[in-house]
C-alpha cells in the first residue's frame, strides 16, 4: 500500500488531511467488492489516493452538486476510470442517488465539506472577494437562490439574521443597513467595500469573511442540507463503515460533533426521567472524542487547511467489529 501524500503538482491542489483521511476511512484489511462513497469529489484529490489504496475490486461513487468539479475530477480519476461512478447531485439526495447507483451497505463514507479552490479562484463564480466577480456562490445549478439575489432583494431583517446567524458577525445590523443603503450591489469587490464600511475591525481577516461566509451557506443551505446528509449517511453504511467528515467553519463542525454524539447514545430521554421513553438506540462509535487538526507542517504548506476540523464515527450493527479511537 502506497503511502504517498500528495502535493500540489500538477493539479494545484492539495486534499486536506489526506493522510489522516486515508488511515480512518481505509480499513487495514481488504474485503472482497469494498464499496466507498466520496460525497465531495470535488478535484478529486482524496478520491485519487482512495482508489489507489483499494483492491482492484473496490468501487468508487463520486458526488458533487458542482459539474465543473465533476469535470475536473473525472480527469484526474482517469487511470481508475472503471472503477468510479461520477454523479452529480447534492447531498440532500445522497441516499438516493447512493441506492440509484448501487452503493448501499458501503464501508465508508467521505465529506471534505465546503468549496473547493477550483470555485474559490474562478471569479465567476463570485466565491471570493479576492477576485472581483458577479455574487453568484451557487455550489451547482440546483441552488435555488444567488448571493446577487440575496444582497438586492432580501429585507434588513433577514439580512442581519443570515450574516448574525452564518457569519457569526458581531456587527451584523450594520452591515446588513450598509447593504440596504447601497443598493444595488452586484460584484463581490462592490461587496467588500459596503462590508468593510460598516465593520471596524483590527482582526488579521478581511472585515467582509464573515458576511461572504454567511451568504455562502444561506445560498447553498449548507447547514440544513448537512445534518440531512450525515442521517442518511448513516443509513448508507454498512456495520463496521466509516463515516469521515472535514469541516471547515464552527458552525458545521458542530452539526458534525453533536450528531454524532447523539447518535452514540442509546437513550436521549432528559436525564431527570426514571427511565427511557424515546427507545433511541445508538447508531454509532465516537472514534474522535477530540476533534483532528492538520499539523503545524500542513497548515504551513497548505494555509487553507488551517481551519479544517476532522471527526470520524462507526456504524454499530451486527458484524461491526468494536474499534477504539486511534
Ligand atoms: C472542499 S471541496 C472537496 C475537495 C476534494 N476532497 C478533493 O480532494 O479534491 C468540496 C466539494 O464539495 C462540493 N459540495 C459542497 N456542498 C455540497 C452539497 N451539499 N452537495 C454536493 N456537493 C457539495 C463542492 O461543490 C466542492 O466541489
């Protein structure tokens, strides 16, 4: 088993934690027809050195709401091109786009969540405010909804409420009055100026990161669409699988930990009840009680993997074999 850790190269990008990714998710010894769903192909850089540690029998499903991702990915995969199935959807419908394609019972499960740096540097697709682009920050064509169409249209309440909620802005009444004031708002650089008008800030961050990050997850519902994801995740997987999640903001890796957590408990009664009435049996093991973070070396090498946060669970059930947390 190879155990090459990527780098840039050709492809200009790095797969965040791959080395951690692949020791969680690739079980140490090979099963016959192993089955593996990466839910976030994205430029398929985890998927590539998943594939390359699967026996030749392994199958690959590879999702991503974003055809231009799909696009990428599917050449890189080439060398291993029979053995992926690409399909592009959004996590919301990930059980059924797994059991359209005959992934059920899989042995693990990927989600390196948020953009890819394939999204984040084509201004077009108004991502960033680095680069000056229309506000689309569509993930793909499903998103029923444009940060354009947020910023311009949206009451001051609402938009106070997403970049408060989201953004985890303290200032967040300002600059959703700022937004308001200066109508119409139609690129991310016109963006990042009404932002930075309204926040003072010494912070080492651009003042409009927190107000981006929340119309990022208001026009792709992020949240609501990951806590459904990680349910039928669950479902997905057989005794024993895997489920691996990267996240990158606080507000989804809490989605993560307190899923988790509730599903390795067998009772979620208050505990002032004698006794349990909801039945709730655990679905679960907690394999990372503390949460990974990349390495001083990773983070230096790749500064977008600073605020990745790794948490990995195990499908209970009959067969699973009981694992402690590395
Ligand atoms: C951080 S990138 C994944 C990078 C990938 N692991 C790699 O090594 O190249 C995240 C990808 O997930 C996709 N994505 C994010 N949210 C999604 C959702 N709700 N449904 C489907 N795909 C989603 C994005 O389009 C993006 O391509």
């Amino acid at each position: 088993m190879s155990e090459v850790v990527p780098t840039a190269g050709q492809y200009g990008h790095v797969p965040v934690m791959c080395a951690e990714v692949m020791a969680w998710l690739v079980p140490a010894t090979s099963a016959p027809a192993m089955r593996f769903i990466d839910a976030t192909v994205g430029l398929g850089g985890h998927a590539a050195q998943l594939l390359q540690r699967l026996p030749a029998d392994g199958r690959l499903l590879a999702l991503d709401a974003d055809p231009a991702a799909l696009t990428r990915a599917r050449k890189r995969l080439q060398p291993y091109a029979a053995r992926v199935t690409f399909a592009q959807g959004r996590h919301v419908d990930l059980q059924e786009i797994a059991r359209r394609h005959g992934f059920e019972s899989v042995h693990g499960i990927l989600f390196d969540l948020g953009v890819s740096s394939l999204q984040l540097d084509d201004p077009e697709r108004g991502f960033a405010f680095q680069h000056d682009g229309p506000l689309d920050m569509r993930m793909g064509p499903a998103a029923e909804t444009t940060a354009d169409e947020i910023v311009n249209t949206w009451d001051v309440e609402d938009l106070e409420r997403i970049i408060r909620q989201y953004g985890e802005e303290r200032y967040a009444r300002r600059v959703a009055r700022a937004i308001v004031a200066r109508r119409p708002v139609h690129t991310t650089a016109a963006l990042a100026r009404v932002v930075a008008s309204a926040v003072q800030t010494r912070e080492r961050i651009h003042p409009a990161t927190r107000t981006f990050q929340a119309l990022r997850i208001a026009v792709n519902d992020e949240l609501e669409s990951l806590a459904t994801a990680l349910e039928q995740a669950v479902a997905l997987l057989r005794p024993g699988g895997r489920l691996v999640v990267i996240a990158f903001h606080s507000l989804e890796d809490r989605i993560v930990k307190q899923f988790i957590v509730r599903e390795a408990r067998d009772c979620l009664c208050p505990s002032d009840l004698p006794q349990c009435v909801c039945g709730h049996k655990a679905t679960l093991v907690n394999l990372t009680r503390k949460v990974l973070r990349p390495t001083e070396q990773e983070m230096t090498e790749n500064p977008r993997s600073r605020s990745a946060r790794l948490r990995v669970a195990e499908r209970l059930g009959e067969g699973a074999v009981g694992v402690q947390a590395k």
